[in-house]
C-alpha cells in the first residue's frame, strides 16, 4: 500500500471534509468532530456557541464553519494521509504555542514559542486501514518536518492505557515508543511523549 502523506493547506479543504464527513467515523467512533476544538479557547468556544444559536445552527454546522476559519488561517495545522487519491487519515500537528494557553479542553498542548516543540494532538485513521501503517507514516513526516523546520522536539500526549482502545484519537504509547519518543512525565492520566531533534541549529 502506497501511502502518501500531505501536509494541510486550504487548497485541500475539500478532501479534509470529505474524509471527516465519509470515512473517519464509520465504525460508530464515539468522536465527531472536525479536529476545531484544540485550536479553540474557552471565549472562542462561548461565541462560536453564540453564534449558533442566533443563526440556527447544530453543532455539526457550527464545528464544520469553525474548521473552515482555522483552515483559511492556517490555525488547523497537521497533514493528511491519502492511499490512491483518497484521504484515509489525519494528524493534528503544530507549534505548541499555537494551541490557546485558555483552552476549551483541559489539555496540556501549549508550550512557550521558545520552547520551540511541535506537539501531536489528535489521530483519526478510516477503520478499514488502521493496523496498516497510516499513523506511523503521519508521525514520521511530523518529525521529518519539525527537524527541517528548526524544532528542537515534538511532544505527543497518549493516554495511559493498559489494554488497546480502538479509538485511541490521541495515538497509542506504542507508537510514540516505537518512533523514538521518551516518556518524560505523565499529566491527568496522559503520557507526555518526547522526542529530541538534532537540527542544525542546535549542533
């Protein structure tokens, strides 16, 4: 299987809905959603709400508009993962200081600019392809892009599991584990994943 891996620009706004809306949760995934609310501060969630009930909206329409804002300003960062032409999976990646130190969701992303990490938030594969490789071959062009990028480390936050969960959006321990990362400390039942980078910079 010939995965190849794109990173997120509004250019490709379209097969980002299209796979959320036709292939992310077919298999009754207790998610849905369009991977808006981590880019989303406690006062952005309250007007997006706001403006929902003054113009009718359900929560499906209003997440879909919010995901459409953070995709035209390039505040929704991550890539997409396509198996001939088609969108099978999503890695929300970004600048730790671009996620809101206010955030909507009690999450511990956002880092100082100057910490320069790249965090890895959220996977979402289609059923018919997990076990395949898909999230490992997102994370690898996360950190092939943070090095080449400046970043001194890329932070994943895995939920501490005994036992495999199918829905494990934040990624498995193992698959930080087996790309290298290291558990540096561990925050509200959440694994916090590092992998150092050599970059020229910091030779």
């Amino acid at each position: 299987m010939n995965i190849e891996i794109r990173k997120l620009t509004p250019d490709l706004a379209e097969e980002y809905f299209d796979f959320f809306e036709n292939r992310a949760f077919t298999d009754n995934s207790p998610y849905r959603c369009y991977c808006q609310p981590y880019q989303m501060s406690k006062d952005q969630v309250k007007s997006a709400l706001e403006y929902a009930s003054a113009n009718g909206l359900d929560g499906g329409q209003i997440s879909r508009k919010c995901a459409e804002q953070q995709i035209d300003s390039n505040v929704l960062r991550g890539y997409l993962a396509f198996v001939d032409g088609v969108a099978i999976g999503w890695c929300n990646a970004n600048d730790r200081a671009n996620y809101p130190a206010d955030p909507h969701e009690d999450v511990p992303f956002h880092a100082p600019a100057e910490k320069r990490e790249k965090a890895v938030v959220c996977f979402e594969i289609a059923p018919e392809y997990r076990g395949m490789g898909v999230a490992t071959a997102l994370l690898q062009q996360v950190i092939t892009d943070a090095k080449g990028e400046g970043y001194i480390a890329v932070v994943g936050f895995p939920v501490m599991r005994d036992e495999r969960y199918e829905w494990d959006l934040h990624g498995p321990m193992r698959l930080y584990e087996k790309s290298g990362f290291i558990k540096v400390a561990e925050q509200d039942g959440k694994g916090v994943m590092r992998k150092a980078l050599s970059t020229a910079s910091t030779l």
